[in-house]
C-alpha cells in the first residue's frame, strides 16, 4: 500500500501540546458562519472590491487583472442566494 521507506505511524487521538493549539487555531478559523480570506492568510493581501449584480442569461465580468499574481481567493456574498437547487450558476475564467 506504501512506497518501500515510508514511514508510516499509527494514528492516536491523545494531541501533544503543539496538535493541540494548531487544532485549536483550526477550529477558530473555520468555525465562524461568516468567513473571510483575510482570516485564513497571515501575509499581507492586496483586496479589490466590485459590487455588480449577477442576472440570469448575462455575463459579468469581475475584474481584468494586468500584473501577475496569485489569486486566493473570491469572496461572493450573501452565500444565500447560492443554496437554492433551482437556481444555476456557471464561473468562468479567460485567461490571456
């Protein structure tokens, strides 16, 4: 099942004090019901802000980035309207 060398250890549910605290961090930051990117990144991020409404049959565009870079994320709120199973909703990215 494991490469020849592996080091493989048995799970235990006693946490040394160290697991302890990061599984503490943990539950911190993903127990909040609103949660941002900024509470998940230490760094400092560079935030941009657009609000536009989305409408059926009709494309929006988010932003149009001109400098390289790593996206971490897309906040959309409120996350309501995306819990209906009657409603479709389709991202796309155009890169280029």
């Amino acid at each position: 099942m494991y490469l020849p060398g592996t080091k493989v250890i048995s799970f235990l549910p006693v946490f040394t004090g160290k697991e302890k605290q990061i599984l503490e961090e943990i539950c911190t930051k993903w127990s909040p019901t609103s949660r941002s990117i900024s509470q998940l990144y230490t760094s400092p991020l560079q935030k941009m802000e657009k609000k536009l409404k989305l409408m059926p049959g009709k494309g929006s565009i988010i932003t149009k980035l001109s400098q390289p870079g790593r996206i971490l994320g897309i906040e959309i709120v409120p996350s309501k309207v995306f819990e209906s199973i009657s409603k479709r909703y389709r991202f796309k990215n155009h890169l280029g």
